[in-house]
C-alpha cells in the first residue's frame, strides 16, 4: 500500500514539476486576487467603477505589485517541495509581471 502511494505521489511530481505549470498558475493567480480584492473592499462598486477609481487614482502599479505577492507564495511551495522547474516557471511569469510594472510606472 505504501509503495502504491510513494508511486503515485511520484507520477504526481513529475508531472507538477514543469515549467508551464509554473508559468500558468503565476499567470493565473494575480487576476483571481485582485478580483478577491475588488469583493472584499469595493463590492459596493461595480467593475467598471472600480477600474475606473484605479485610473483616477494611478493605482495600477499598486494593485499589481500586492496581487503578484501571492507568487511569492507560490514560488516557495514548489522550491520547497523541489520542484525546481515549476518554480522557474513562476519566477519567469512573476519577472513578465515586473516588466508590465515597470512599463506602466516609469512609460506611460
């Protein structure tokens, strides 16, 4: 019974520890947290009201930089479960983050 289920634990591994995975759940979650964040504090607004308030307010960096902060997380799990590739691929999905930070803060 052990042996079945080290075996399945390492299929499940090999099969996590890849850089898309990485990438797709670095690229994922951000979006899925600051719409956690809209509920939670701006429910009362609707979406468009709340992009718009953003907009007024320049808080586009902002809002970006504390919803990739769950990366961080994420980045942790995978590097301490070894799964070295996954992690790679959220640290490659959370420095194309940095870039669109970058660009919206110091070019437009």
């Amino acid at each position: 019974m052990k042996d079945k289920l080290a075996m399945l634990s390492e299929a499940l591994r090999r099969r996590m520890d890849k850089k898309y995975v990485g990438v797709m759940l670095a690229l994922i979650l951000p979006p899925i947290v600051l719409f956690v964040y809209w509920k939670f504090n701006y429910a009362y607004m609707s979406i468009d009201k709340f992009m718009d308030f953003v907009e007024l307010g320049d808080l586009y960096t902002i809002l970006i930089t504390r919803a990739v902060v769950v990366n961080l997380l994420v980045f942790f799990i995978f590097f301490w479960r070894k799964l070295n590739f996954a992690a790679r691929g959220v640290l490659m999905a959370t420095i194309g983050y940095t870039v669109v930070v970058a660009i919206v803060r110091f070019i437009m």
